[in-house]
C-alpha cells in the first residue's frame, strides 16, 4: 500500500470536512418529507482477508507520547514481580490494562476484544497483549510496596513534561487538592473492606491532584472505616516533593478534614495552604467577638454566563422549588454573605495564622410560613497575605472542581470499579486506571495551541475518548515503523495531528 504524504493527509482531510459540510448545510433547507430520515434496505456481510483496520485511531500517538516519555522502561527497572518473562514484562501487564481504559474498557473482561484485534495490537507493536485472566494474577503479585513503587515510577516521567509544555500550565501558583471518597462495592468477599461513615460497604482512597493539569499524582486505597485524613500528611509530602522543583510557588487546598494543625510550622516553611477549619465553639466565638465593621458583604461571581438569546420564551416554574413549597419541606435559602478576617494560632502551632470568617444568613421556610433566619459560620486558615478574604473565599471554593476528577476516576476510567480480591490488588488497578487519567492530561499538553491543551485537560474522559482515540483506520506493520490510515472523519482530527506531530519532534529527556 503506498505511503500518503503529509500534504496529501491534509488535502484529504478538507475532502473529508466537506463532504460533511455539505450534509449538514442541507438542513435548512428541506422540504416536507414523505418518509422518515432513518431508512433501510437489504444488507450484505462480507469479511475482509488482507486489510487491518480498528476503531482506535487515537492509540497509536498516544502509545509514541508514552514510549518516548521511557514509562515502559521505568516501570521494567523499577517494579520487580515476575521472575521470567513468558512472554510479557511488567510494563505489558501495566500499559495493557490503562490502554484497555483508554479504548472504552470498563472491566478486566473488556481486554478480551482487544486480543482479537489484530489492527489494534499492529498499532502498539505488539505480537500479542495479556488476557484478562493473566492480568488479574498480575496484580495480585503486588504488595503495598509494589505499588507505591509504580506510583513514584509513573511520576518520574512527569518532571519531563514540566518542565517543558505543562511549565506554563503550572503558572505561578501551583494548587495541590487533597481529599478522600468513598468507592462502595457489593462483593462480600473482599479482603480490606469495612463500612463507611455513611454505613457504605467498601473502600476510602485518597486523591491528591494538581488542580492546574487535572494530574493524579497519588490514589491511596484504604479500608472503608478510615478516616478521611488518615496519613495524609504523608502522601502530601510526597506530592511537595515531587512538584518543588518545577512549581514556582505552591498552595495546599483541602477541606476542614486536612487542617492538620501540627504540620501547619513546618508545611509554611515551603509552601502556602488554604485549608478549612471546623466550626467549632473557640473560632466562633473568635468570629462573634469581631465589630460589626470588621465584616463586609461578600459579592459572588455570576455561576455562569448566558449565552443564548435571553428574549426567547422559556418554561419559568422552578419544578424542584415548586414541589418543596407544596409538601412544605424545610427549605434553606441564603440571603446573603459576609467575611471578616482575623488571626488565630492553633494549638500545635509556634505561630498565628490568618483566618477568613464567612457568615452565612440562611432563611428557613416551611411551605409559605417563613421560620427563624440562621446563621452558619465557616473558616479559612491560610498562609496567604497576596490574596483579599473575598479572594481566599474564592480560592478555597475552587477546590471543589476536585470533585470533578474524582467522579473521573470513579465513573470515566472506573478505577474505583474494586474488580479484584483485596485492598492492596484494587489499589493496583486503581492506580493503572488513574494512569489513563494521567495519559489524556500529558497527551493534551503536546497540542500546539494553548486554549486547545487547556481545554482537552478540562475535559470529560468519555468525551476525549469519543473526540481523540475513537476514530476508524487502517493500520499497516511495516519492518521500520507503522502506518495508521484514517479512513473516518472527525472535527478533531487537526487536534490529533497537532499532537502527534509534537509528540515526533519533541526530544524528552
């Protein structure tokens, strides 16, 4: 088959585009139709013997980005489990399960379709990949250590992408989230599992992320009945060290569960945090004391901005509003907010500390009946002198977009599936799924132009998959290299293109 050349692909990608085009600008301009736009007639099978072709155009770069990143060598000199290589390596096993989540998979069973893809496995330079079966066992070989292991390896490689095209992502401010979920399962069976606080069966990880790149630095699976900032300190010490050399300036953000206090001295030293604090009797008090000038009304930015026309007709009735009234439930509204500011020094602590105060004036209401207003405190503690109390509000409340990518790990690369045995075993798989995760953040940043690298960080894996990877072609094995031939159109192919073509010029190392 002859080899398409670059100016060729971009000539054919504009037949492509238009061909589309043409479809859809007949939209406007139908008549009446007799018949429905879905048709059908008399369908012929046919199997092809010579051509290979597959579904996921977008592996191919993706698998180069990670090649030339050396993660599968890291991960061969690093994690130690198998004594004979029959035929696979320790990074076969790993690469296999994150790629079998970066192609849709949501189970271990799911890798069974790739080993009949031929196309598939061509584009990887594979011969053949793991079954399921085999990929199972590779994860119960680890121990706690094992995994922990993995985690550092997939993070030696980033210091290669920060200090190149993620530098100017991680901006001046580098924000560091931590928090902990709660990843239920319905096995009876699994070693590590206890109930939650919530009387959920299951596990507790805890997360610590980069808020700038959307990356998983840490995923630390733990019984169910754990408290939320179990050894946290730890885990964000780890992840310090990890960003300090390529984070011009870093900020800890965690809810009130990770204001811990004893470690306040010494994290100050190096970094900055926004922290909640927990309401209890002394900070109010400390609030209440403060003069009625000391506060000041806090203005909240719009929650997002309109951008149809906001003439046009719309059904008005809130529903949920309407039906709360009806039933005459207790219902909440804020009436407004205001903060203050003062400084506190925690027990544990050789130093004060700056702490934002935001009182809350909620309404309670009752069916029509309007019921006695509350107010409800919440507290800040920070390093942070740069930011007004009107910014920290913000900046704490940013930390929520955490949220976001915990419920990617748990519904878009289903790490927090438990498909195994035990605790440490799901934590393996939890952390190769998290890998997925990474995978869509790095190969975001090779886009050329800045607003696409942000934007496909900030986007949905399922979306990714469908915009980047889910695209039809050929794939031709060569003796020097492989040849993938799109045969399907996307709006997204220039993406794809763009980041490919920085991934084969781009020296890491």
């Amino acid at each position: 088959m002859k080899k398409i050349s670059k100016k060729q692909s971009r000539r054919n990608i504009k037949k492509r585009k238009s061909k589309v085009a043409k479809r859809h600008g007949k939209a406007g301009s139908w008549s009446k139709q007799s018949a429905p736009m879905f048709g059908s007639g008399k369908i012929h099978y046919e199997v092809g013997a010579n051509i290979d072709a597959m579904s996921y155009g977008g592996m191919a770069p993706i698998h180069r980005l990670v090649t030339k990143l050396g993660l599968p060598d890291r991960i061969n000199s690093d994690l130690k489990l198998l004594k004979r290589h029959l035929p696979y390596h320790e990074s076969d096993h790993v690469l296999n399960m994150a790629y079998n989540v970066l192609c849709g998979g949501t189970r271990l069973e799911d890798i069974e379709r790739l080993r009949h893809d031929t196309a598939y496995m061509n584009a990887l330079g594979a011969d053949l990949i793991p079954d399921p079966t085999t990929a199972g066992d590779f994860t119960r070989r680890f121990e706690e250590a094992d995994v922990v292991t993995l985690m550092e390896t997939i993070n030696s490689v980033r210091s290669q992408l920060w200090n190149g095209r993620a530098a100017e992502l991680l901006g001046p401010v580098t924000y560091l989230d931590v928090d902990g979920t709660i990843a239920p399962t319905y096995g009876e069976c699994k070693a590590g599992m206890d109930m939650s606080y919530k009387g959920i069966w299951g596990y507790s990880p805890l997360i610590v992320s980069v808020a700038n790149t959307k990356e998983v630095l840490y995923v630390v699976n733990r019984s169910g009945n754990t408290s939320s900032n179990a050894d946290a300190a730890t885990w964000i010490d780890k992840a310090v060290a990890q960003l300090s050399p390529h984070a011009q300036r870093i900020c800890l953000r965690g809810d009130t569960a990770y204001s811990l206090t004893e470690n306040f001295d010494r994290w100050a030293e190096s970094i900055d945090f926004v922290l909640g604090m927990s309401c209890n009797a002394k900070m109010q008090s400390c609030a209440e004391a403060l003069p009625a000038e000391a506060w000041s009304r806090l203005e909240r930015k719009p929650s997002y901005e309109t951008l149809t026309d906001e003439s046009r007709t719309r059904y008005q009735r809130n529903e949920k509003e309407h039906i709360v009234k009806e039933r005459e439930y207790l219902n909440l509204r804020l009436n407004y907010e205001d903060i203050a500011e003062f400084d506190y020094q925690p027990g544990k602590c050789s130093q004060p500390y700056r702490v934002v105060a935001l009182r809350k004036n909620i309404s309670k209401m009752k069916g029509e009946d309007a019921l006695i207003d509350e107010i409800r405190y919440f507290f800040y503690i920070t390093t942070r002198r740069d930011l007004t109390a009107t910014e920290i509000v913000y900046c704490a409340n940013e930390r929520c977009d955490q949220e976001n990518i915990i419920e990617q790990l748990k519904n878009g690369v289903n790490a927090m599936r438990m498909p195994l045995y035990d605790l440490v075993s799901n934590w393996a798989y939890m952390v190769i799924a998290a890998l997925a995760w990474n995978i869509k953040s790095w190969f975001a940043m090779m886009m050329h132009l800045k607003a696409d690298r942000q934007t496909y960080i900030n986007m949905e894996f399922r979306r990714f998959f469908n915009s980047i990877i889910l695209i039809p072609c050929h794939v031709i094995r060569r003796a020097r290299g492989i040849v993938v031939r799109i045969i399907g159109y996307e709006p997204t192919l220039d993406r794809l293109f763009s980041a490919w073509n920085t991934i084969e010029s781009t020296s890491f190392g």
